[in-house]
C-alpha cells in the first residue's frame, strides 16, 4: 500500500493554496453559506425543503437570536 502512496503526484500550485488558505479565516458570507449547506444536506432535503428556504430560515433564526440579546 506504501508504494501507492508513494507514486501519488501532488499539483504545487494546489499545495500552495491549500498550506496557505490553512489558516485564514472565514468570512461571515462563507460560514452562512457552509451553514445552509449542513443544515440542507442534512435534513432539507428530507422535509421537501429548497435550499433557499434553508437559507431564510437560518437568516431569521440568526435575526431572533440577536433580538433576544
């Protein structure tokens, strides 16, 4: 199995983004948006629910959520 490990053959230029995207943070829209992908992969689909429709949810339970600070 070593051997197939060692013939793998990495791009650089991917390596580079990956080693220095690493550490950076993401930003709010990207949080919300791998939100809406959780919570839809999960369960949307399931209930018969849009992706939008995820997404709006999210958005108005975030919205109550800073009201009730």
């Amino acid at each position: 199995m070593s051997s197939n490990l060692e013939s793998l053959k990495i791009d650089p230029a991917l390596l580079s983004r990956l080693t220095r995207d690493t550490g950076r943070r993401l930003t709010r829209a990207e949080l919300d948006e791998q939100r809406v992908s959780f919570v839809y992969g999960s369960v949307g689909a399931k209930l018969g629910l849009s992706r939008e429709q995820v997404k709006r949810a999210l958005m108005a339970h975030r919205g109550a959520e800073a009201d009730a600070s």
